[in-house]
DNA sequence: CTTACAAGCTACAGCAGGTAGAGCTTCAAG
DNA sequence: CTTGAAGCTCTACCTGCTGTAGCTTGTAAG
C-alpha cells in the first residue's frame, strides 16, 4: 500500500494535485489506515501516472476524462480515443502556428527599435499603433 | 465622450473586460455621465487599444502594466521596453519548442494506432507506459 | 515506551485572465 | 412617453492547480 508521498514521488505530482484529482472524480477514493490517511494501490498509481502522463502531452483534464473512460473497457474500437488524440494534435498544431505568428511580429518589433528614447521606442509604437498589426484581433488562444 | 460599449466595439474587448482592466487599474477610473454611466475619452481608448494588442502578442497583464508605466513617462532610454519584449520574445519560442515536441509524440502516437480494439490501441498505450516517453521524467518506473 | 518530527489530514483562499448571470437603472430613438 | 438596448454592481464560476493554517498520524531513534 502506497502513501499520497509515494504517488506524489512517484509520478512527479504535487501532493495537493492528488488529492485535487481524487475531488474531480480523476482518482477514485482510495482506502484508507486506521489513523485516516490514504492508502494507494498499484492500480491507482498507474493511473496517476497515465493523467501525468496525458497532462505533459498538454490533454485538459476533461480529455483525460474520456480517454480513462475508455481505458477502463477495452472492448470497443478506439477510434474514439484516436479522435480524441488527432483533436489534440489539431489543437497543438494551431497553437504553434499562432505562436510563430507572434515571434515573426516580436522579432520585427525588437529589431527595428534602435535603442534611444522611450519617446520613439519602436516596441511601443508598434504596440500603440494598431495599423501596423499583422494579426487580426480574434482569439488570444493561450 | 465614448461609453463603454464603444471601447468594447473598436477593440473587440468584452465589456466585462474593460470593467476588469479598471478593476485591477490598468485603464483608470473614467468619468461618469449623470447617471453613473462610464465615459471614455479617445486616450482611454488608445490605452485599451495598446492593452488589448499586447495582450494578442501574448504579454502578460503585470508585463503590459510596465509597458505603459514606461510609456507614460517617455524621457528615458527604452532598454527597458526592449527588455520586456526580449523576454516575452524568449517565452514565446520557449513555448514553441515545447508544443513541438508534443507535436512529435502526438503524431507517432497516432500514426502508429492501428485503429483496432481499445485492448491494443497504440494511443492509450503510449499513455500508459512511461517506459516510451520521449519527455523525461524520473523515477516512475522503479 | 516516549518523544520528535516528517508526513498526512481538512478546509479554505488565491493565482491568471477573464466570463456569465441576476437583478436593477439609465439612455436614446421613435 | 415609452420601450428596449445598454449600462450598472455584485457575485460566482472557469481551468488546473498551489499554498496556508491548524491540527492529527505514522515511524524511527533513544
């Protein structure tokens, strides 16, 4: 039986996070010794270590959800959780591109600013002007 | 005089948000109108302005807090201008990095997924066992 | 067996950066 | 003068945790 230090130690998680994922609904309640603490089994560390896992790969944690879900009966086709990878892929795929839009724009900026004064500082003038934006306002995705 | 809806149309800000940006002091307190309305003068709409385009090239609310305090007094050398967007510029690509190593798992997950049973499925698996992650991480495994 | 202290417990607050809703008041066009 | 859009304040909620306070339990040494 593992303690929460263990599984924290274990997979890397903040002690707090475990706990944080077992109130989601992430976790399942664990048993418990005599005194009240948690007791882990192997089961649930693989577990933990799979949500890590998916988190590191950027899955919210609703994703996550999901591709437990369907973890937990192995009888169905998994196209589902390829789909659900692929909507991440397309996800990641769009961030990059926003963020490579962004350091084309911070690059310019930085470069064409020569250093004197506040007054004609080129970063923000670029910032203060809106017609010398290439990015059309929308979504700030993170 | 510019009421708030106004600023929210010519920045594509919700007028939530401007209220929030008032709220933690980026925009100043307005005036009002008789009835306790905001109104807004054409500053306050290139401060929004200024806000909400920083705010797309990805700084953060406490980085563009010092971007207008060093435009508001614009007597000294903007090297310090430079600096927060150097820094942002380093975030950015940092992140770039990142989300294109996820990129590369994501895709080798999902090419290699046969697209059978969820008992086999390469997607899940790779999530499952740390052993293949490319992204290191420490002791999981013994 | 006692003591010391690390580790665990619950409960709640807070972070960024907003967003949504309730329930009310004001503004402006017709 | 009416009516409906727009504004107001206040509060709560979102994601994904993280930190703190104030207590209890577990465990190893002496």
């Amino acid at each position: 039986m593992l303690s929460i230090g263990t599984m924290s130690r274990k997979t890397g998680t903040k002690v707090q996070t475990v706990r944080y994922y077992e109130q989601i609904g992430l976790l399942p309640e664990p048993g418990r010794s005599e005194g009240g603490q948690r007791r882990y089994t192997d089961d649930d560390l693989d577990r933990l270590a799979f949500i890590r896992h998916a988190r590191q790969l950027g899955f919210s944690l609703d994703a996550i959800r999901e591709l437990l879900a369907l973890a937990d009966n192995p009888r169905q086709p998994c196209a589902n959780a390829d789909s659900i990878a692929a909507r991440q892929l397309r996800q990641v795929e769009k961030r990059i591109m926003r963020l490579q839009a962004l350091r084309t724009e911070l690059r310019r900026m930085i470069d064409e600013c020569n250093g004197e004064s506040i007054a004609d500082c080129r970063v923000l003038e670029v910032l203060r002007d809106h017609s010398e934006c290439l990015t059309e306002h929308e979504d700030i995705g993170a």
